[in-house]
C-alpha cells in the first residue's frame, strides 16, 4: 500500500467482427508501478496476455501505458494489430465476457470484465472454468502457444494480471484520509463473479493529426504516423506547447499500415480518456463535443512513413518556436502537412522528416 502522486495505467482497445459494422471496446488497467520505463515492459506482457484470451472474432487494435495525472501522457506498447490463438472459436456475442472482483488485502476490491469470450466457454451464463484456482505466480507457457491447454491460458492471463495491476483510489474522495495523490494497493485475489454484457462501441481505428490550419502549425508533425485511437475523428482547440495561444488540432484516420510514433506524447485522442479532465497544460484545451466530428478526411498529403520534429517537441519538453498570433514561417512548417490543393510533398510524394527536416 502506497501514496503515489504520478499513477500509471494500461489501455487496451479492442475490436470484433462479429457484427457487420463491426464493435470495439477498450479495457483500462491501474498499475502497481510508477517507473514508467518498467511500466512499460508490464504494459506489453499484459498486452500479450490478454492476446492469449482473446476470441476468433476479436482482436487487440492498440495497446498503451498512459498518465491518470497531468500531464497526459499516453505511449503505444504494440505496432501491428494482434490476433487471437487458434485454439479459440468465435464468441456468440461480442459484448459478452467473464467478470471477476479484484481484491486486495486492505478490502478494495474492482470489477473487470474480460469480453468477446469463446461460446463454448459460457454454459448457462456460467463460465465453465468458475471454478479454476488462480496461482500466485503466473504459470509458465510452451514455446509455441498454439499448443497451450486453454485452461493454462486462462491461469496465466488472470495470474499476470492479479500480480501487476491495482486499485487507485484518490485521496481527496475522504476514504483513505485528507491528503494529495492516489491511493494505490495490490491485488491479492482473483475471483469470478458472473458472465456480463456491456453496450458496443464504434470500432477503433488508429489515429494521426495534423494543426487544422497548415498556416499555424507548429514546427513539428506525426505525418500520418499512428499516435492513439478513437472512433471518430475531431478538431479541437489545442496548445502546441507550453504557454501557447489555442491553435486547433485535427485527428483523422491515420493511412493503411502507418508507422507507430513509439515515444510518449500528449497528442494522442483525449476524446476516449474519460477521466482527464484538466486542460491547462500542452494538449486538448477542453472535453470533446459532437460538434467537434470531421468526416475523417485528412487537410494535407502526410503518408505516415517518418514524423518530422523530435521527442521533446512532441511532449512538450523542449521550447516549441511560436510566433504568437502570427502565421508560422514556411520554412518552419512541416512539409508533410502541405493542404492538398498544394504543391507535392517532396520526391514521390514522400515525407522526408525525422529530425526536425523540412523539404523545401
């Protein structure tokens, strides 16, 4: 048990097709670890733990370790999309799955809901395995999980989850006591409670942005590149970097097979991170509203092969040039953004940044 003032937490997002339209869902993880560079490991082992698990309809879109405090961070952990094992047939019903209370030794307990379930692992709105002990210590796996019993799966799944996840209770909701920060304690149990449902969600696709006026844009630019999640796409006001002027941010689908921006950043889709609500600093300036929806149309030409600018101008630790209510100067504008009706984007069409490099 602990007092933590920088908690972390895991999101994983999911998608089925077991509709025509197609649902997705996300799943949020408190963490027992505050170093972000371990976290980041125990993100991708309970990404792949939760792959394990996964029904033949559904799959694991993104996966990230994010902030629960400002600044917002968020900061993927996978690159391509993950599919389910063979061993596993269809789910009967995609917003079906297997609920369990997480319990700690001080009395907090969480529910979570483990969804898209194989059919034959629901008998009579039981889950058939109700029964299985949890060890304490997750057991391990054949090099070759397509030849893992499904009951061991399941027994690593919930194991690695119990040993790294955690309550986070705020301090200032008066049960723990007056005080700042989070309160934050282990799991010690693992117990199955019911099958549950919850309502669908659109399905998530991967997301890019760009500034909503080329001519105002920061020096710095993902260019295509995949930076988080969401279900629609929006524009917003947003700073670019710390004591900005509002300047609008636009996230739009990011093109078929974009590279995955792998550093932290803080522009990466708010609009599903239901629990940030404090815009002072770098990043969405306020909470996402229908009017905000585009059509998902990208302004400019970005491929999503390279990003142009470098890590601490995208999380904001490094002075970002700003030219105050002025237009942003050619040379500093990123070349991958240029609005479409412009002229191309240097040899072939392609973006040459990376390092801050402009074409022209």
């Amino acid at each position: 048990m602990a007092v933590v003032a920088n908690p972390l937490c895991v999101r994983i997002f999911i998608n089925s097709t077991l509709t025509e339209q197609g649902s997705g869902w996300s799943e949020r993880w408190p963490l027992l670890e505050t170093n972000w560079n371990i976290a980041l490991g125990i993100a991708s082992r309970l990404m792949i733990a939760r792959q394990n698990v996964l029904s033949s309809n559904a799959s694991i879109e993104w996966a990230c370790l994010a902030t629960v405090v400002p600044p917002y961070y968020e900061q993927p952990v996978i690159d391509q999309p993950l599919g389910p094992l063979p061993q596993w047939g269809p789910a009967a019903f995609d917003m079906q799955g297997v609920l369990f209370d997480l319990n700690t030794t001080s009395g907090e307990n969480a529910q979570h809901l483990f969804r898209a379930v194989e059919a034959t692992e629901i008998n009579h709105k039981q889950w058939v395995y109700w029964n299985m002990p949890v060890p304490w210590v997750p057991p391990a796996l054949p090099a070759d999980l397509t030849t893992a019993p499904k009951d061991l799966l399941w027994q690593n799944t919930l194991a690695t989850f119990r040993q790294f996840t955690a309550t986070q209770q705020p301090m200032e909701d008066g049960h723990h006591g007056d005080g700042e920060g989070y309160w934050v304690d282990a799991y010690q149990q693992m117990v199955y409670r019911q099958v549950s449902s919850r309502r669908w969600h659109r399905p998530w696709r991967r997301m890019s942005w760009e500034a909503s006026n080329w001519y105002y844009s920061p020096g710095f630019s993902p260019c295509g590149c995949a930076v988080g999640v969401n279900g629609f796409s929006y524009a917003i006001p947003c700073r670019f970097g710390v004591g900005w002027r509002l300047r609008d941010i636009h996230y739009y689908p990011a093109p078929a097979g974009a590279t995955v921006l792998p550093f932290a950043t803080p522009f990466c889709c708010w609009a599903r991170s239901k629990e940030w609500d404090i815009f002072t600093g770098v990043g969405e300036a306020r909470k996402e509203r229908a009017t905000d929806w585009t059509t998902g149309v990208q302004y400019g030409n970005a491929p999503g092969i390279m990003w142009d600018g470098t890590e601490e101008e995208f999380n904001g630790l490094a002075p970002v040039p700003y030219w105050g209510t002025g237009v942003t100067p050619l040379i500093a504008r990123p070349a991958c953004d240029m609005p479409k009706f412009s002229r191309p984007v240097g040899p072939g069409g392609l973006c040459l940044g990376g390092q801050g490099t402009n074409p022209f």
